[in-house]
C-alpha cells in the first residue's frame, strides 16, 4: 500500500511515554495530567451507567451538554451559539479538528498554519488534499509577523488554523492578534479553525479570548474545545464544536461518518459537571501554582524560560548546556537523568536548531520537585 502520508511515523508523544515507561522515567512529556480528576465526576459517570444511559447518543450530542456547552459560551464570551444547530459534541477534539479541516479543505485549497504547530493539524490537511503554508514563530517570544500572513495568503487560501493557548509555546492570543486576523480574512472566502483546548488554563490574569468573542471571526470560525484537559480526562476523549449553523450544517456532515456519535453516560456526567462554574473557574489558579513551582525549580538549573502564558506546558532553551540536536537530547535525558520531554522541533516542518524542549508540569508537586532535582544537576 503506497502511504498517503509518507513522512509520518509514530507521534512523539507515543514514542516518548513509551520510552519513559520503559526506562522507569518521570513522564513530562505527553501532555496529560498525573493526578486523578473529581470523584464528584466519576460518581456522575456511574450514576448514568447504572440507570441506563448506554446507548447510542443522538448524533450531534445529547441535549443537555449541547445546553451547557451553550450556556458557558454565552457566560464567559458573551457569545450566543444554538444548541440545537450550533453546538456538536465529538470523540475529542482532535475528531472536531478532523471534521472541521475536512469540512472547509479541497484538493489544492491553501491552510495557513503557525508553526511550532500542534501534530494534528498538518496530516488532517494534507490529507484532504490541502497545501500547508507556514507561518514560523521563533523563540523566545513566537510572536506572529502578520504582515508575513497577509503576505502567505492567496486566493487559494481557505483555512487559517489557530491554537490559543498554543501548545507547545503556551502563547496566548492578545485583542491585536484578533483584530489583526479579522483585517486580513475580512470580505474572503477563508474560513478559521481555532483550537482552544487549553482555554482555562491561562496566567497571570490574561482573559482566554476566543475567536468567538470577535463578530468577523464568530462568522467563519470552527471553535474547537475539549473536556480532557478541563476536568483532568484526557483519557475520555470528549470534545466538542461550535461553529455559526451553516458551518455546523457541513461540520456533522462529516462528523456523522467519521465516529456519528460519543459515550452516552459520559455526555451525561458532563452537563451536570459544567453546570457549575467553580469546577472550571478554579483551573487557572490551580495550574499557576504548578507553574510557578516548576519555574522557581527551573531558577536553579541552566535551563533558560520566558514564564508560559498558558497550557500546561514550559518551554525552556538549553542552550547553555549543551548544542546537541533536542530530539536526541530528549531521549538522552530520559534515559540518562530519568527525566521525559518533548523536543519542541518536531512541531516544526522547517528544520531548526532552536534547541528548545517541552515539559508538560500538570503533575504532582512531589514529582515536580524530583524532576527539578534531576534537571538542576545538568
Ligand atoms: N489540540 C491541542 C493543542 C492539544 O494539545 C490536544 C491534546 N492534548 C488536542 C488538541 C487533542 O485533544 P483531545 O484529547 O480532546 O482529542
Ligand atoms: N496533546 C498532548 C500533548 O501535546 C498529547 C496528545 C496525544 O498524545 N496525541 O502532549
């Protein structure tokens, strides 16, 4: 079979959760957190298991997290999205993120995509035949020229993907960036699929501004939101999509045949869970503190940082220890210190010597403290 995506192979978080697992590592790297979530959460997923709530949902989500999902929009973004037309719940977002790339891109369509780049977003566009052009964020402050992007786009741009807080710089889009995009796509056929998955988890004060709160992006915005990190669940894989009615019309064209449905008692769980403000309110304060515990770790090493802004990921540059490649680096450190990391090139197609990693810090003070033990000895 002749591959359709040639230069892929394993996802780096795949390849470095093994090998941490395999060598006894402390995992940093994959993004997930390493404490459990609410029992609250997991007695309203028994609850709905035990009173028989196991069949398939509806299609598009069942009812009551559509409402939720629309009444938290509405809370914190004063934006209105239909529940019944607007709101569809997916297996994941990186299912929604499929089904909307797949919706808006055709053969020979032109995306125009920032890199340091989630993995995802590249495949899913080539994929359906588009052409990735990139935009380059370089470090230390992966600051977006925007007159580079009004440059990039043509009149074969359709799609303009966005990641806000971004992963793996934790980046978090100011009102300029808004209205900076909505200048350049304004009066076009060019549709945007924001990816804002970490949009509770954001520091020092900075407001998440999604694309929806912006009238000229709401109308061409596929916004692309997760339960994983919110609640502590990546391993339920519920996410979900809001998009303006004609969007959504497409967007559950795909969505249909790609999963046509979620885990019916988790959908459940959910709506009663978001109902309550707190259980999302208190995120960034509770990751801040872990922020702020691994940069006063990060002060005693010769790692150097620019505090993340948001996501629950800390990029550091080491480049006064050593000026080997990151990905070899990476492995080396796993295996040698015990400590896992993402190197931050591998969401770059431009090869790079910015000799960046990743540490994702959503895990326990203790084994923060046992990282930062091992990382201070470099
Ligand atoms: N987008 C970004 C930026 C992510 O970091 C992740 C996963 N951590 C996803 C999408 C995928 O989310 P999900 O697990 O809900 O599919
Ligand atoms: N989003 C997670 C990360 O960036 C990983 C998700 C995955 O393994 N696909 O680490």
């Amino acid at each position: 079979l002749s591959s359709k995506l040639p230069w892929v192979g394993t996802t780096i978080f795949t390849v470095m959760s093994k090998l941490a697992s395999d060598t006894g590592a402390i995992n940093l790297s994959q993004g997930f957190p390493g404490f459990d979530c609410s029992p609250e959460l997991v007695a309203l997923v028994e609850k709905y298991m035990k009173t028989g709530f196991n069949q398939y949902a509806p299609m598009t989500g069942v009812p009551v997290l559509r409402e939720a999902l629309a009444q938290k929009t509405e809370l914190l973004y004063g934006v209105s999205y239909h529940p019944e037309t607007e709101v569809t719940v997916t297996s994941g977002a990186t299912e929604a993120l499929f089904a909307a790339i797949m919706a808006v891109i055709r053969p020979g369509d032109e995306a125009i995509v920032f890199e340091p780049a989630y993995d995802s977003y590249i495949p899913a566009i080539e994929l359906n035949g588009g052409i990735p052009v990139l935009v380059t964020l370089t470090p230390p402050a992966y600051a977006i020229d925007w007159t580079e992007v009004g440059r990039k786009i043509t009149d074969k741009t359709r799609l303009i993907v966005v990641n806000t807080p971004q992963n793996p710089t934790g980046r978090v889009w100011t009102a300029d960036d808004l209205a900076q995009l909505a200048a350049l796509v304004k009066d076009r056929d060019i549709w945007i699929v924001s990816d804002e998955v970490y949009e509770h988890i954001r520091f020092d004060g900075r407001p998440h501004l999604s694309l929806a709160t912006h009238p000229v992006l709401q109308e061409r915005t596929f916004v692309c939101g997760s339960f994983g990190k919110t609640f502590h669940v990546t391993g339920w894989k519920i996410g979900y999509c809001l998009a303006p009615k004609e969007l959504s019309v497409e967007f559950r064209k795909i969505h249909q045949y790609l999963t046509f449905s979620t885990i019916t008692p988790v959908q459940y769980a959910l709506a009663d869970y978001l109902k309550n403000p707190v259980h999302y309110e208190t995120l960034p304060d509770f990751y801040e503190r872990k922020r702020n515990l691994f940069l006063e770790i990060l002060r005693g090493s010769r790692f150097q940082f620019t505090p993340t802004e948001g996501s629950f990921f800390q990029t550091v540059s080491y480049r006064a220890i050593t000026d080997e490649p990151d990905y070899d680096l990476a492995i080396r450190l796993t295996k040698e210190i015990g400590v896992a990391s993402i190197p931050v090139s591998v969401f770059y197609r431009q090869k790079n010597d910015y000799n960046i990693l990743r540490f994702c810090f959503a895990k326990d003070d203790e084994v923060l403290l046992q990282a930062g033990e091992r990382l201070q000895r470099l």
